[in-house]
C-alpha cells in the first residue's frame, strides 16, 4: 500500500515535499483576482461555481486550508 509520501516524492511529479501535515485545515476558497482567501457566495447549491464575496468574480480555487496555502504560496 502507497502512502502519501511514496506518491509525493515521485521525481517525475516536479516537487518533493518532506512533511506533510494530516490535518489540513477546513475548505477554503482563494480568489485569484483578490489574491487571498476569500469568502464565497454559491449561486447554485448543488453547482461548483463560487462567487467572492468581496469583488464578486468567479475566479475562485477551493481547496484545504493548508492545500490553498501550498499552492497559492500563502504565509
């Protein structure tokens, strides 16, 4: 059985992570326009178009806190 680390540390995957944390956080939602994490109106319950609350684009990632952080190169 492959665990998180066997498949993160594949060198064809482009970066290596050493740590990763188990717990990584609640959903989030980044804007890309705002550039930070952001809160969201959903328009349709059951869709995945995200609506920030702040300059009100769709331009939104939804991730785990930590994930978002990652990719987003967040502090």
């Amino acid at each position: 059985m492959s665990n998180y680390n066997d498949l993160v540390n594949v060198e064809e995957l482009g970066t290596k992570k050493t740590e990763f944390k188990e717990e990584r956080g609640d959903v989030s939602f980044y804007c890309k326009d705002c550039k930070k994490i952001v809160e969201v109106n959903r328009p349709n319950p059951t869709g995945y178009t995200f609506v920030c609350k702040e300059c009100k684009g769709k331009n939104v990632a939804i991730g785990t806190k930590e994930g978002i952080k990652e990719t987003y190169k967040i502090k």
